[in-house]
C-alpha cells in the first residue's frame, strides 16, 4: 500500500520526461531539414511589365528624332524620321524623300546634316535615309517581334508644321487596317488615336510600358482625329536588308556640314538643350544633364560633384527670360528659376529662386552649355 501511494508522482515524472524528450526531438527535426521555398510569386512580379516614367521615354527618343526636309525643285516636303542603327541611318516615309533632290536632316542638336536615301520602297510607304556623321550613336530601341494590340497606349513623336519634337499621346484605337494613298499601299497597319499631321509623318510610334518603337507614323485623316501607323514588324527585315547592302562610300552626296544654321533656329536650339538640362534635373537623369555640358565646365566639376550640387533640388520649375546671339556666335539665355532644398533626412524644404544665365554654343560639332551662372 505504500508504494501505491508514490505511483502518481512516478507516472507525472515520467510524463514530463517524455514530453521534453519529444520537444526536444521536435526541434532538431524542424532545424535539420532544408526548406524550399517556391519562387512562384516572384517570377509573376519580375515577368509584369512595368511602366516607365513618361517623361523618362520623351527624354530618350527625342535625341534619336529629327526633323527632315527634302527639296525637289521648288516643292519642299517636311517630315520627320528616327535614328535606327549605329551606321547613321534613319527609318522615315517614303513619300517624305521620294524625288528629292537634296535632303537635309536636322537634329536636336540644332544641327544640319545632308541626307541620302539608303532604300525606298515604291510600294509601302517606307525608306532608309543615312547620315554618316550620326554613325556611332545610340539608336533608338525597336520592338522588332511583338504586334501592339488594341488599347495599348502609344506615344507620337514627330515635327507637325515644322515645330520639331512634337509628342502627342494616344492609343491603339484599332489593328489590320488597309487602304492605299497616293500609290502607297497600307496593309495590316495600326489605327491610332494620337493625332498625325503634316510634318508627323516618318516619326516614331513609341509603347508607353517599354519605351520601344513599334510603329511608322505615316497618314492621318484631314480632321487630325485619327493616324495611322506601319507596324515595324512589318517591314524590319526589308529596312534592315537595305542599310546591310549599301556602303557609305556608294553614296552619292557631299558629308560636309551645312555650317549656315539660321539665328532663330540656332536660339530655339539653345533653348531645347537648356530645357532639356532642366527636364533631367528634374527626373534625376543627372548623367545626360552632365554629358551636355562643355569639356572646361566638365573639366571644373567632376561628375560626382555635379550630382551632389542637384541632388537635393526638388520642385523645381523654370521660364525663360531672355535669349540672344553674342558676337561670339554664342547664344546667352537667361532664366528665372524656382526650386526647393531638401535636407538630407528632413522633410522641410527651403524654397529658393534666382536667375541663371546660361551660355550656349559649338564645341567639336556638338552644340554644349559652356557656362552657367547666376
């Protein structure tokens, strides 16, 4: 009897000890096995498209895009054209240069550059133009392999009415139109909401999730409501044929510079390349903003200095002043410029204003900011 009477305790010690014996058994189990663990999520972020920065699209395709002019006697056509290839060749409209005479290209550099045809179609309204002295820049990219369906939102970029970089937004509005315009046959092409008008023509059609060029900007109704473009999936295999069987030196054409550029483009052009500094300050492009600035203001300032003198700038707006053309065959522009200072790690800004003069001009053919000063 006795003995009985310890049997409860004996049978809650032994309890215990196997309970911990299994806890403990437990955890080495849990930590002793690898776990694997699906990526699956992962892969349908990293497989989204994602959207870039609209201002960040505009910004890049507008170095690639000129504006062109073909002369045949005295009939004059303006269109417009994009920067395809590292030789100098740009995709515009056939109807643009068929005929021509002479063909000048105009970048947005406010410089002038004589053109010839590389290949021209008789039939689909495309053709190749190349500019040797543009060899050796980087293109703009092309969606070579993927149709745009209905709905996809799409970018314009052309020189309407001769006013150069001109960007109007739209959609694919429909697909596999077909028509025929002055002899030029148009199967399988883009309808477009984005308005195309004289001087549009040649220009790029650009995805707005990519940044990719996916169409030829070529005809539009009188009314302007709606375009149409060639999809470069149609003809890249034919525009890439011609730039890979013509050489540079079959071309018949002198490569010098049209040195005479006209005061009011050259201003205009001082302008765009101010502007466009401000529009990369603004969207922290800080890379192209430093490229376009002079080699003694490069030479002063490292590029690691220059970005910690913008860095914190935000809210920043700018107007024009003033602009004129120096003895020195320089252009002065002068503008009023409002910003904020951020602190590093505080959310107060300062808000700041003054005037920057800033002083424009040629620098081994490459239009540059020389100099800005307040």
């Amino acid at each position: 009897m006795k003995s009985n009477k310890h049997l409860p305790t004996i049978l809650t010690l032994i309890i215990i000890i196997v309970g911990g014996l299994s806890i403990f058994a437990m955890y080495n189990q849990w930590y002793s096995v690898e776990i694997s663990v699906s990526n699956s999520g992962i892969n349908k972020i990293n497989n989204t498209p994602q959207t870039l920065n609209l201002k960040s699209i505009i910004h890049k395709a507008e170095k690639n895009v000129v504006q062109i002019e073909a002369q045949n006697g005295n009939t004059n056509t303006t269109g417009s054209g994009f920067l395809y290839n590292e030789k100098g060749d740009i995709i515009t409209n056939a109807h643009v240069v068929e005929n021509a005479d002479v063909i000048q290209v105009r970048t947005s550099n406010a410089r002038t550059y004589p053109a010839a045809i590389v290949g021209i179609s008789k039939d689909t309204d495309v053709a190749v133009i190349r500019v040797p002295q543009m060899a050796n820049q980087t293109p703009i990219a092309l969606e070579k392999n993927q149709k745009a369906d209905i709905g996809d939102e799409v970018i314009a970029l052309g020189s309407p009415h001769g006013f150069q970089n001109t960007v109007t937004l739209g959609i694919i509005s429909g697909t596999q139109r077909n028509f025929s315009v002055d002899g030029y046959d148009y199967d399988d092409v883009y309808q477009i909401s984005a308005q195309i008008t004289h001087g549009n023509s040649g220009g790029p059609l650009i995805d707005r999730v990519s940044g990719k060029v996916i169409g030829i900007n070529s005809v539009g109704t009188k009314d302007g409501t709606i375009g149409f473009s060639i999809p470069l999936t149609n003809v890249i295999n034919q525009v890439e044929e011609w730039s890979n069987t013509v050489k540079t030196a079959n071309l018949d054409f002198s490569a010098e510079i049209i040195e005479n550029i006209n005061e009011e483009a050259f201003k205009e052009e001082a302008e765009y390349l101010i502007n466009y500094f401000f529009d990369s300050i603004l969207i922290r492009d800080y890379i192209s903003a430093y490229t376009i600035l002079g080699s003694e203001m490069q030479g002063n300032t490292s590029y690691s200095d220059f970005r910690e003198q913008y860095v914190h700038v935000v809210n920043l707006s700018y107007k024009n002043v003033s602009t004129v053309l120096t003895n020195k065959n320089q252009i002065e522009a002068t503008f009023k410029v409002a910003y904020g200072i951020k602190q590093q790690n505080k959310a107060a800004v300062s808000d700041k204003s003054a005037e920057y003069k800033f002083t424009v001009g040629y620098e081994n053919d490459q239009l540059k900011i020389l100099d800005i000063s307040k």
